[in-house]
C-alpha cells in the first residue's frame, strides 16, 4: 500500500499506513492519494518558513514547519454556536485551497 501511494505522488507522501497499525481482524483499507504541483497567486518565501505550533486538538501541538506570507485574502466567518472560518488561498485563476476550520473562541486562533 504505501509502495502504491508512494508512486502515485511522487514520492511525496512515503509512509501512510504505518507497519503496526493493521492486523488480523482488519477487513477493509481504502486509500486516496492526490500530488498537485500548483503554482501559488501569493507565493510563500522558502526563508520565511519557521517552524511553529500544530495544534492536534485544544491541547495537544507538534512543532513543524509552517509557511508564512502577509498579503490579502479572502476570509469567510459564519458566526453563531457552531460557526467557522473560512481561508481561501488562490492558484491562479481558476483553482483555490480552501482551509475551515472550527472557530475556538477562548485560543483566539484558525
């Protein structure tokens, strides 16, 4: 499996399914893998990369590498007792990534 992955993304995305993480009483494994090699409309500086927090859940976080650019995008915020926010970062003209997120309040944070 991760041989298939691995060659369908250009050797990007290596170890998905970790060597421990199936056993006997697994019945079904699918798996989805995507490369795209897009060109950002903003791009972001490789030296403005610093690695920063990754927040796995309210209070769990991982250093990695985050990227960086100050430019203006489109934002969207949809308030009320389950609302969330919207970051759309463009390739182009005609293709978008699109991050939501829950809003958390009292971390002030996306």
């Amino acid at each position: 499996m991760n041989d298939w992955v691995s060659n369908h993304t250009n050797d990007k995305i290596k170890d998905l399914i970790k060597a421990d993480s199936l056993d006997a009483s697994t019945k079904l494994v699918l798996i989805n893998a995507i490369h795209f090699k897009g060109k950002w409309t903003v791009p972001f500086k490789p030296e403005a990369t610093k690695d920063g927090p990754f927040y796995l859940d309210d209070t769990n976080s991982v250093q990695v590498p985050l990227m960086f650019v100050k430019d203006s995008f489109y934002m969207y915020e949809e308030a009320g007792e389950d609302g969330f926010k919207m970051l759309e970062l463009p390739y182009g003209v005609s293709i978008s990534f699109i991050i939501k997120s829950q809003v958390v309040p009292e971390m002030g944070r996306l």
